[in-house]
C-alpha cells in the first residue's frame, strides 16, 4: 500500500514528514514501518480528530527511544498526533487480542515508511467473534458506569460520546463484514446497524449527535445524557448480534 497523503492538510503531511524521519533516524535499521491508520488514512481528518500512526520496529532500545521523545511531543502538539510502537514479533499477538481494533486498522491504513505489516495477518472468524463480543460487552458495561457517574456534566457526557464514537463505529464494521454485509466505511456502519434496531428511526438522530460531539466537544443542552443511553443500548443489542454468529 502506497502513502496516500494528498487529502490530508498540509500541515499534517509536512509534521508527519518530519516525524518519520525523525523515527528512522533515531531508530536506524530497527525501523520497519509506519503505518497512517484511521481517519487520517481515509482522508476524513476533523480539526479535534487525533492523527494515529503505528511504528513497527524489530526492537525498542531505550537510547533510540530517548531519540524520539521530542519530535513526537512537538508532533503532538502540532496534530494531536498519536504513536503505537509495536514490535514484528508482537503484531500477530496484538492482532488476535485486539482484533476489533487491529480490524478497523488493516480497513483504513496507509504504509507511511517501510513495507505493509499488515498485508499478511488476518484474524480467524471464531477469534474476531471472540474478541467483538469481549470489545462490546465491555463498551457496554463502560458507559453504564460512565453514565452514572458523570450524566450530571453535560461536557463530560459529550466528550465520553465523542470518546466512544471510533470503538462503537469499529465495532459496527466488523459486526457487518462477519454478517457478510460490509458498509462502505465505519461512519455507516454505525448507521446501518442503529437502523436495523427496533427503534432505529427514531433514534437516528443520537447517532447523529456523535459525529456533532466529534466535532464541537460539545452539544446542545439536555441531550447528551438520552444519546449515551441509546448508545448502551445499541452496544448491548449489537453485543446480542455478534453473540448468535456462527
């Protein structure tokens, strides 16, 4: 996979840039790739989304580390930028613990350096079932405690819908491709699958209210706390999809 960084804004390419070759001078020949994923791989980026990347190394030495401190503190400064550092022999493992969010990876990923580690690992249908039913459940029980404890703080509620936005859209994408109906991306995925509920229709504007959250950290008075309910609820009902897979 070729970097596609042409719809991104420039001043994203050009920190990107200089944080990758800031990475391959301070790691060397330990460098094995770095990889553009999610929002920022489809082109989609908000001016509050963080820009994720994941180094891909053969070893993480503390000197090499101590190389990278900097460029990346002043990278995420400039773009809420957001580093993973993995290494080969973890990516399979990692891929199998956190096949929702290694799925959502392998859909919207842009090799910035280096060769594609993911164009070779793939997670077999019972472990994706396992891990999307463990992902959701625990979403699920998350947002219970969240809603609770912090529904009286209109912010707080918008920036946990906001938070829990990406984890509930990914969630959704792997739930249709293992149901062999794939969306067109994790946005409609979401939609998809909220319309499909009961009372779908109704709700839509909840699902709605995360891409606002997204957004403006912030949304209208008196509605955050009734569409993170409906988002547990959705989360439980897409837990009870996943659990009847085969």
């Amino acid at each position: 996979m070729t970097p596609n960084t042409e719809t991104l804004p420039q001043n994203v390419t050009s920190v990107l840039t200089e944080f990758v070759n800031s990475a391959k001078e301070a790691f060397g020949s330990d460098l094995r790739s770095v990889v553009l994923y999610g929002s920022g791989a489809e082109g989609k980026l908000r001016p509050t989304s963080d820009v994720n990347v994941i180094v891909v190394l053969s070893a993480f030495n503390q000197p090499q580390a101590d190389q990278l401190r900097e460029p990346l503190r002043l990278a995420q400064a400039a773009i809420n930028l957001r580093a993973m550092f993995l290494l080969e022999s973890e990516l399979r493992p990692a891929t199998e613990a956190f096949a929702v969010k290694f799925a959502d990876i392998a859909r919207r990923r842009s090799v910035l350096f280096g060769d594609d580690p993911f164009a070779s690992v793939s997670v077999s249908r019972d472990d994706a079932i396992f891990r999307l039913k463990q992902t959701l459940l625990n979403l699920t029980l998350r947002m219970r405690e969240a809603y609770v404890a912090r529904s009286l703080r209109e912010e707080q509620m918008s920036a946990l819908i906001a938070d829990t936005a990406g984890p509930l859209r990914s969630c959704a994408s792997t739930l249709l491709e293992l149901e062999g109906a794939p969306a067109a991306s994790a946005k409609e995925a979401l939609e998809q699958v909220s319309a499909s509920l009961p009372d779908g229709p109704a709700r839509a504007e909840d699902i709605q209210l995360i891409s606002e959250a997204r957004q403006r950290h912030a949304l209208p008075s008196g509605v955050a706390a009734p569409a993170l309910f409906h988002l547990i609820d959705l989360a439980r009902a897409m837990w009870g999809r996943a659990a009847g897979l085969k």
